[in-house]
C-alpha cells in the first residue's frame, strides 16, 4: 500500500506537508453566491482541498414524521426530521462544477464527500479525483465496496467507530481494491470539547494501520489541534469552514472563521518546519555558538615542570581548550614549560 498518493496536483503523505481540507458543508445557507465567497476565502485562507457534501435528503433518509427520524440532538439540529435537515443542509448538485471552476482558479480542487451510490455515480461524472467517507458512512459496507471500486484515492473518517468497526471498514476497502487510503482520526461531537478529542488516537492509527496514511477531521473550535496532530504524525487535517459564525446553519457552531483557519494553516507550516528530520548533529545555525561551551583553561600562572591541580586547571567558557572530558587525565601531569594564567590548555603544554 502506498505510503503518499496524489489528489489532483496535492500529494499527500508522508515527506509532503500536510493536505488541508476546507469542509464548507452547509455553511452556504443555501445560497449560490455565498457558496462561492466561501470557496474563494477557503483557498486565500490556505486551504489545499475544498470539499462540499454531495447527497439529496432522498438518498440520505426517508421522509418521515416516524419518531426514529426525529432529530433530537443538536441545538441546531433538533427539532426537525432527518429529511428537513437535510433539505436544508444540501448542496445543490448544479452548483459542482462552478464552484469547482471557482476553486482550479486558485489551483486549488474541489471534492465532493459522497453519501450514497448515486452521489458516488455523480462524482465519477464530475471526475471528482478522490472519494471522501463520511464518519457516519463509516460502517456501511455497501457503500464502501461502491467507493473502493472507483480506485480512486479514498479518505475515510473514523468517528464512533470500533477498533473492529474500522478494521472492517479498511478491510472491506482493500478488498475491493481500494489502493490508497488515509484514515482520519474524528470524534462526531458538535462542536467537540477538547477533553473529547484525544489525539493521541492519531498514534494508535498509526501503530493498527502503519501502511496507511493518518489524519484528522475535527468539529472543535481549537486552531491548535491542528498543529498538535501533525506534530503526532498527521498527514491531512480537515476542519469546517464558514465566512461568520454568527450566520448561523447547521454546522455554524463547530466551523472555523477565515482568520481562524488562516491562523491553524500558519501554524501547522511552522511546526512543520520545526520538526525537521531526526539528526542529533547539530544544525548549521548551532555551529557558531559551538565556541561558547566550556573547556579547560589554567586559572593561574604555572611554571614549567609544576603538577596540575583542581587550583590551577578549571572548566569555564569560551571552548578554546581541551574538551572537559579530559580533565581526569590531566590533574597530576606536569606542565611542559611555563603557562600564564587564562591559557586554554592543550595537549602541547602538557609533559608526555
């Protein structure tokens, strides 16, 4: 299995920085201008990849007053059947290939999440370059032959799965030959507390499925969890995005503002570049202060022929004398001719 894959022009995985992803999800409020505003903003704020729910709400439930299709969570959510909120939360599929023109323009693509058979039918229409699984579609083994069968790259979120539920979820993709695949940590909670993310989830990710790229999709408010999941190892972050909060929708209260994203983007560049590679040699900005350590320097005039001591051999800086290290071997030598006080030693002054 492939340790990096690409998206378009994006590659993702391991030696590249990390892919992020903007979900705009219902924040357009169903409104097509606005759809576009959040596009343009999503790739000025730093998004590599925007994505936009492809689904109807026939394809998603059944119209039904029945209690179970009742939505009782959420307070931006409740009060509504499944079908109204979903009516309410699409994107109109005539919208795809605009706001996909929209967002090549910034070299950025456009993806669609997928919910359904259909909706995966559309994506191939719209060449769509890789299939993105919902934490709820999670467990929908059908639905995951469909999504693997594409061979295109497959993302897939992991919230409220099982060690065993999402065992089965990679299985069933590899076996029908899904060959590229990320795993994104996700608690679907929203918004989710911090105390509920646990991240270090990511390394357990990692450790159950090595071969497969680590991610996180997250619906808190933090612009640090970004950071902290790539610095865990994380190789695609997703967050929801909205121009305000205060517009209101059903995803309003876990979307991140623009300036909040551009600052999470930021800081995920830096601690990219702060963790560099393993190499404990020191770096080439470190070598000029190399200078400063302490080594061996005579603290008092000595004369030729005079025993070294703890009174007159001491460490101190700059590190112009013998390394430290070797102060043992000295101390009882003698010195081989006369030493002003404030010479670094070395071995020429000491008598063989």
């Amino acid at each position: 299995m492939a340790k990096e894959f690409k998206i378009k022009n994006k590659t993702v995985g391991e030696g590249h920085p990390a892919l992020i992803i903007a979900e705009l999800s219902a924040n357009h409020n169903g409104d097509f201008e606005k759809a576009k505003t959040l596009v343009i903003a999503a790739c000025e704020a730093g998004a590599d990849i925007v994505k936009i729910q492809t689904y109807t709400p026939n394809t998603m439930t059944l119209d039904s007053n029945k209690d179970p299709f009742q939505v009782k969570v959420n307070d931006a959510w409740k009060n509504r059947t499944l079908h109204q909120l979903y009516q309410i939360a699409q994107t109109p599929w005539e919208w795809h290939a605009e706001l996909e023109k929209t967002a090549w323009q910034y070299e950025v693509p456009l993806i669609g999440t997928p919910y359904d058979a259909t909706s995966i039918d559309f994506l191939e229409k719209m060449n769509c370059p890789c299939v993105k699984i919902a934490s709820f579609e999670a467990t929908d083994v059908l639905f995951l032959q469909k999504a693997a069968q594409t061979r295109k790259p497959v993302i897939i979120s992991r919230g409220m799965t099982t060690f065993e539920e999402l065992s089965q979820a990679i299985t069933v993709l590899k076996e029908n030959n899904a060959k590229d695949i990320a795993i994104l940590h996700c608690v679907s909670a929203y918004p989710t507390k911090p105390e509920d993310l646990n991240l270090l989830n990511i390394l357990e990710i990692k450790k159950h499925f090595p071969e497969h790229i680590v991610g996180l999709s997250d619906h808190s408010l933090l612009t640090s969890s970004g950071p902290a999941a790539v610095a865990l190892g994380a190789k695609v972050i997703e967050r929801h995005f909205i121009m305000n909060r205060t517009d209101g929708g059903p995803d309003a209260a876990f979307s991140l503002e623009p300036q909040e994203f551009a600052k999470m983007v930021k800081e995920i560049r830096e601690v990219e570049k702060a963790l560099g590679k393993p190499d404990l040699s020191p770096t080439e900005s470190e070598k000029e202060n190399i200078v400063f350590r302490r080594s061996l320097w005579v603290i008092k005039d000595v004369k030729k022929g005079e025993v070294f001591s703890k009174e007159n051999v001491a460490s101190f800086r700059p590190a112009n004398g013998l390394e430290v290290k070797y102060f043992s071997r000295i101390i009882g030598k003698k010195a081989a001719k006369d030493i002003e006080k404030a010479t670094p030693l070395n071995w020429d002054l000491i008598d063989a």
